[in-house]
C-alpha cells in the first residue's frame, strides 16, 4: 500500500456518532489495560483524598485550631 494512500480516505470534518451510540458512558465488562494505567495515579489520589484525607483534615482542624468548615471547602476544592 502506498504510505501517502492512506491519508486521502480521512474525514472532512469531526464526528459526534460515537457520542450519540445508546452504549456511549457505560464501562466495558473489561476496560484496556493502557486507559487503566493513564488514569491510576488520578483514581488513587481522589481514593486517598476521599478515605483517608478528609479524617487528616478533621485530626489537622483539632490541633491546629482551623475552623473545619474551611478545611471542609479547601477540601471540596481539591476533589472537585
């Protein structure tokens, strides 16, 4: 095949058709490993964040004399 044929049949333009499928946001029974490794580091932090960091932020408020509704909102901040 020639190297520069393959670039004569793309499309015009963008395309919402995978967006508009009725399956569209509903996970794989099994999900590809690359897209699991990319997004492992962000999954972990937010289940840190969520677990275990807010009962910091509460022990933090305890010693450090901070109101808790402004660890609270710094910590919403951070996970959304």
């Amino acid at each position: 095949m020639d190297p520069a044929g393959r670039w004569q049949n793309l499309p015009s333009g963008p395309s919402l058709k995978h967006l508009t499928d009725p399956s569209y946001g509903i996970p794989r029974e099994q999900q590809k490993p690359a897209l699991q490794e990319l997004t492992r580091a962000h999954v972990e932090s937010f289940n840190y964040a969520v677990r275990e960091g807010l009962s910091h932020a509460v022990a933090y408020e305890k010693t450090a004399g901070l109101p808790f509704l402004l660890l609270y909102s710094m910590a919403c901040d951070m996970l959304f």
